[in-house]
C-alpha cells in the first residue's frame, strides 16, 4: 500500500536482436552513496532472461506524452512486439553500460546489476547506478537541477495513472527560520 509508484518504462538488451522494453513499478533509489536502484520483475516476464544474462537495464522516467507508451508496453509482451517499433519510441546506445535508453524519456538511468534476490512472485535486481541522462530542456543551467514539475512526469495508483502536482516544500523548509522583516 506504498502508493502512488513510478511507471517507469525499463530499456534492457544489448543488441538490436534482444532489446525490448517493460513497465514496471517496483523500482527505486536503494543508496545514496554509491548510488544504487532496484527494479523488481517476475521471472516470466520476457525481459528477465535478458536483464539477467547481461546484467544491466536502464530505468526511464516516463511523463504525460509517455503514459500511453508506459502502459502498452506494460501489458505487451517483447516476445510477439518490437516495443520501440510499435510505440514510435527512439532506441539509443548507452554510454556506460551494453544497452539502450529511450531518447524520448525525461531522464534515464544506466544501471548495472549487482545482486538478484528472489523474494517470490517477484525477483529484486539490485544495481550501481552508472549514469543518469537528462533531457537538458529540463535542467536549470545556473543549479544545475532537474525541473521535475516541467518533466510533468506521471505515477501509478491501483492501476490508474496519474499527474504528479506541484511543490509543496524543499527538504528543511518545516524547520528554517524566517527572515526577519527590517
């Protein structure tokens, strides 16, 4: 009941004849320092095999212009779809790691598989988190920060999909002092 989740649309494959692309939820930041996520995946969805022999994926944050792609490409399977194909979606080699991201994500995140732990209907690969590519028309060029609101980047609830909104507060806000009025 951790809700609402990210829809996120995951990229594996290190050639053309085995890329595909998945939804999945479960997935998250695991450390800080180094930094590290994890995606979560049952083991016949047809990605597992792929991430599993190679060891890396790539989480792509998906927004509004994503969220039919996000959940075609969740209730497909890659075995009867060439899911970049079908969704009009642009495959681009990674940088730091044998794959492929999806050009038209917000950000995308190179991860590396560390560790697989089978927890039941799902099995958690754990990774290093090796690059993150930003779309630069998100990133203020004089903080060098991610605009999530102009990203307008999309969750799950229950099986629905759904708008972020906007700030409420920055980390500390509940306990900075105020500036006194001279």
């Amino acid at each position: 009941m951790i809700y609402p989740v990210p829809a996120a649309l995951i990229s594996c494959g290190a050639d053309e004849t085995e890329r595909n692309i998945f939804t999945a939820s479960w997935v998250g930041t695991v450390c800080t320092n180094p930094p590290m996520c994890y995606v979560s995946i049952r083991p016949e969805r047809h990605s597992y095999p792929i991430i599993k022999k190679n060891m890396e994926f790539v989480i792509n944050l998906t927004n509004e212009e994503l969220a039919k792609a996000a959940d075609w490409c969740g209730v497909k399977s890659g075995k009867d779809y060439n899911k970049f194909k079908e969704m009009k979606l642009t495959p681009q080699k990674t940088i730091e790691i044998n794959s492929y991201y999806i050009d038209e994500s917000p950000l995308s995140i190179e991860c590396k598989v560390t560790e697989i732990i089978e927890l039941g209907s799902h099995h958690m690969f754990i990774a290093n988190v090796m690059n993150v590519l930003a779309d630069e028309k998100y990133i203020d060029p004089e903080t060098d920060t991610f605009h999530l609101d102009q990203a307008k980047l999309i969750a799950y609830n229950h099986g629905h999909y759904y708008q972020l909104g906007g700030e409420i507060g920055k980390f500390g806000w509940s306990v900075q002092k105020k500036k006194k009025k001279h």
